[in-house]
C-alpha cells in the first residue's frame, strides 16, 4: 500500500499521467502555462503522438530518456523531458534532441517549409542555465538587433525546480502566488510540497485534478507501480555510483596533500573529509 507521495517527476510515473494518449487535457493544461498561452492564444487541441512499450531494461537504465512527444493543431511538435540528474551538457543535450525533433519528419525531396516549429521543455532538478528566474526561454535572436528573430521554428525551455522550491519557500504565504498556473502545476509536481498547497491547487485547475486522478489510477497498478519503482531505483543507483566516484576522489586528493605536508585543517576543508578519514588513508 502507498502511503507517501508517488514523486510526480519520476519520469515513469510523468510520462504514464502526462504524455499517453488520454492525457491530452492535463499535458495541454501544463503546456499552456508553460508556454503563457492565455485566451485566444491558448494551445487548443493537442495530439499525443505515440505511446510507449516499456521493457525492464528500459526502466533500469539510468541513461534512458523518458520524454513525452506531442504536436499542436497548428502542426507545432512539443518535447518534454524531465531530468532529475545532472549528467552534463544539458545546454548541448537538449539541442541534440531538439534538433533530432526539427530533422526526422522531413523526406527526401520535400520543401524546407514542411519542417516544424519544435519546443522543446526541460524540466530539471538541478541549476543549469545562470538565469535569475527559474524559467529561462531561449530563441534564435540577432546579437545586436534584440527584437529580430531569426526563425521562431526553436524555442527551447528549461524550468528549474530547485529555483522554483526557493522562491515558493519565500513567498508561500502570499495566496497570489497560485494565481500563476505554472506555480501551480509545479507546486504539483514538486514531491515536497505541503499537502495544504497540492489540495488547494488542484482545487483551483482542472487539469491538474485531472493529473491527479490519474496518478491516483496508476498507483492501483501493481505492475505500474512495479516499473515506478524500477525507475526509482535506477536513478538512486546512479546517485551512489556518483557519490562513491566523488567519495574516492577526495580521498585519493587527500592522500597527495598529505605527500606535500599540508595542514590537516587545510585538507579537511578541501576534501571534506574527517581527521580521522585522513589519517586512516
């Protein structure tokens, strides 16, 4: 039996909520917010576009990507990635993927028209873009002339939860907060939100009640759940192996220090380590 929150970005459990066919309403909520369409600029409909058959392998292989893949009325195609981890080159990583989106629909012989507008949107649990907001959007704009676009066929998003849990830990008293639907659909994806602040938003937004009721849904699935925790493990794998890596590290680092005769205090503020980790080398 379940009896903590599920993590809504293990993305898993983001992609089974968000991005099967089905989940068109809550995936067109969060987009919409994402994206600040707001009245007749709105996305409208929006079609998912494959639905996913997932192995052991898949779900145990910390390098997989889980993303969901959609495409606007207006033919516009929509990538969302959650990563959780830090392996590097996000920059570069999400305009490979962004760039395989733009390429793969174009046949030989056909007009550079057909090719899509691509979105693409990361959602990360680590700081990776130097941006003051947690929200950073990026075009193809001309360095000197600041209002010339180039194309608006790239648009690529990265929203950054450890700066959304800073500001919403400093501002949560203030109701106007969840006025912003993006506050809203993070405070829900966010696993340490307080259940005050999960009831409340998805009092106020149907799609993410919807979110919800379907997180709800999956956790009746024991094989569901199975593969969750399958993906659970996997990137907790990950954390140890990195965690070890860095561990020997320091350890090798203060071996060399100790060779050169510098002051233990000196060392342990380094390498974190303690006296007695030091001496026992």
């Amino acid at each position: 039996m379940v009896t903590e929150r599920l993590n809504p970005l293990n993305d898993f459990l983001f992609l089974k909520v968000m991005g099967e066919k089905g989940n068109e309403e809550q995936l067109l909520g969060f987009l919409n917010a994402v994206l600040k369409r707001t009245g007749d600029d709105r996305i409208k409909s929006i079609e998912i576009l494959e639905d996913r058959t997932f192995t052991p392998d898949i779900l145990g292989n910390k390098a997989s990507i889980l993303d969901v893949r959609a495409q606007t009325e207006d033919g516009t195609k929509v990538n969302v990635e959650v990563q959780l981890r830090n392996l590097g080159d996000m920059d570069r990583r999400s305009l490979f993927y962004w760039s395989r989106e733009y390429s793969k629909f174009l046949k030989s012989g056909e007009d550079y028209i057909e090719l899509p507008n691509v979105i693409a949107i990361n959602i990360v649990n680590f700081e990776c873009i130097p941006s003051s907001g947690f929200h950073a959007c990026f075009h193809l704009w001309e360095d000197t002339q600041r209002d010339l676009m180039l194309t608006d066929a790239l648009e690529i998003h990265f929203v950054d939860m450890v700066k959304f849990r800073r500001l919403r830990n400093n501002i949560t008293k203030d109701k106007s907060f969840l006025d912003d639907p993006l506050h809203r659909w993070l405070t829900f994806f966010d696993r340490d939100s307080p259940n005050d602040l999960i009831e409340e938003v998805v009092k106020m937004d149907i799609a993410i009640k919807k979110a919800q009721e379907r997180t709800a849904f999956v956790t009746q699935d024991d094989a569901a759940m199975t593969e969750y925790i399958r993906r659970e493990m996997a990137l907790s794998d990950w954390t140890s192996g990195v965690n070890h890596a860095l561990h020997e590290r320091e350890k090798e680092m203060a071996r060399k220090m100790k060779t050169f005769k510098i002051p233990m205090d000196q060392i342990i503020d380094i390498t974190g380590l303690t006296e007695k980790q030091i001496n026992d080398l």
